[in-house]
C-alpha cells in the first residue's frame, strides 16, 4: 500500500531531505503543509499541486487526498515547527466538514532509543503529556506496550518506572506512581522500579544489588525529566525515533535539533507500523 508523509512545517529549505526519504523507498509521497500566521500551503511534492488554504483544512485535504488514493498516511512534525504549533494544528482541532477525531485516547510521546550493538528501547513520555498523575501514566505505559507489540511481537515486555528513590518512599510521588504502576501491569509485563542509572547501566544495577536487565520500556517521572533525558541521550550520539501514541494514524515527533539520521529513523519506525494501524482503524 502506497504511503504518504505529511509533514506540518514553516521552512521550505529542506527539499533535500524529502527527497532522500522518497528514494529510500520510506514514502511514496511527501505532502508538506506550510503554515503562517494566516495560511497554508499544502504541496504535493511529485505532483507539484499546490492548495492555499487554512493549516486544518490543509491537514484533512491532505488526509482526504491520501485516504482516496488507498495509502497509508504518517504524520510529521517539521524541522522548523515548534511542537505546541503542530499540536494546537494536527491534534486539536476541527476540520472542513465538522469536528474529526484524529486519536481515540490519550495521545503520549515515546521515543525509541537505538545504540549499535543494542537492543532499541522506548522511554514515555518526553514531549506531550506534561506531570501525568499515576492513572495517565498508565495509560502512557499501555500505549508503550502497544507500540512495543507493533513493532517487536506480543512479547512481555521489560519495564522500568524511573524514580530518584531507590526503593519505595512514600513521600516521593514518583515512587507512589511508580507502585501503582507495578500492582496494575506485573500480571503482563516484568515491571519493576529502578533509578536512571540502575535501568540503564547493568554495572550500576549490580553494585546497588539489583539484577542488571535491558529494559524494553521505560518511564520517566514526567515531561521534563524525559525530555533532558531525551535531548541528552540525542547530543550523546543515539539515534532517536519519536512518535506519538494513541492516535489513529502513525505520527512522527523529533526535535528540531535531531540528525537526520534519527528523524529517518522515526519515518522507518512509522511506516512499519502502518499496516498495525490502518487494521485497528477497519475494526472501529
């Protein structure tokens, strides 16, 4: 099935780039809607055709176009769009014809963290959902699981609830959360919680006297946490892909300061799931 990339940006001088993802084979189509103050541009890139319009009529002209030609569609955040631009734009909205719901739950933001040599991991939520109390956080780590079957099977993932405790403590919300989270999902995933270093650093989990393990997710406090974490682990060298979750179609959110390789990395990750979510969209 033909895929189409639609990305949400205010720049043009990245032609470059949308060419490469065309010729790797990772979009069929590369739609780009330019926003302003006032207006849009939506640009089908292969075809040249050009449509002056609001950013939200732009946005479901491009899902209407995509959706008429049988492809799949991904969603992106552009190189010079700010993130509260492209959600106030994709995520909160009304479109030509009435109110259209573009998720079904609470949308959160994972990324995948690869390292060569390494299993990739996803840690939540470091770019939409700001202090989530413990019930949104399970939900932020349901939606992880599925990103995690889609992407690697339906095996019981590895996961660790981050806290600056390094056990259970009462007075630290992270670590009451983090309790809440493990009585709700040790019946499907191993889950334990850990401190950063414990999770990551097998040397560091040994000499705090915990079982050194590769988690398969993990979950931060909250958005500021996750987001130093992500822009560290970005500037040490990781390829970061960033998605956001719970939406009806795959939507890509990287940094504006992220490698090319990492937001090619997200295309790749987004068009593999797909398939998982235009199946899910034909049951409702």
């Amino acid at each position: 099935m033909p895929v189409n990339l639609i990305i949400i940006d205010n720049s043009e001088s990245h032609q470059d780039f949308i060419d490469s993802v065309i010729s790797a084979g990772l979009a069929d189509a590369a739609i780009q809607i330019m926003i302003g103050a006032d207006s849009a541009r939506l640009a089908d890139m292969p075809k040249n055709e050009f449509m002056r319009d609001g950013a939200v009529t732009a946005a479901f002209a491009a899902i209407d176009s995509a959706r008429a030609a049988g492809g799949d569609i991904i969603f992106m955040k552009g190189f010079q769009t700010q993130t509260n631009v492209f959600a106030r734009i994709l995520l909160n909205h009304a479109g030509p014809d009435g109110a259209r719901d573009i998720g079904g739950t609470l949308l959160s933001h994972c990324i995948i963290v690869q390292e060569q040599g390494q299993k990739p991991f996803i840690i939540t939520d470091p770019g939409m959902v700001t202090y989530p109390d413990k019930d949104q956080k399970l939900i932020l780590a349901r939606n992880a699981m599925q990103l995690y079957a889609d992407l690697f099977g339906p095996r019981r993932p590895v996961i660790s609830v981050i806290s600056a405790a390094g056990g259970y403590n009462k007075n630290i919300k992270s670590s009451v959360d983090a309790r809440f989270l493990i009585d709700n999902l040790q019946d499907v995933a191993d889950i334990r919680l850990d401190q950063i270093d414990t999770a990551l650093f097998p040397d560091a989990a040994r000499k705090k006297g915990l079982a050194p393990r590769q988690p398969d997710i993990v979950i931060v406090p909250d958005f500021e946490s996750g987001n130093i974490a992500y822009k560290l682990l970005a500037h040490a060298g990781r390829l970061i892909a960033g998605l956001i979750i719970g939406a009806q179609y795959p939507i890509i959110l990287n940094s504006r300061a992220d490698s090319d390789e990492s937001k090619m990395s997200a295309i790749k990750y987004a068009k593999a799931l797909a398939p998982a979510y235009s199946q899910r969209r034909a049951k409702k």
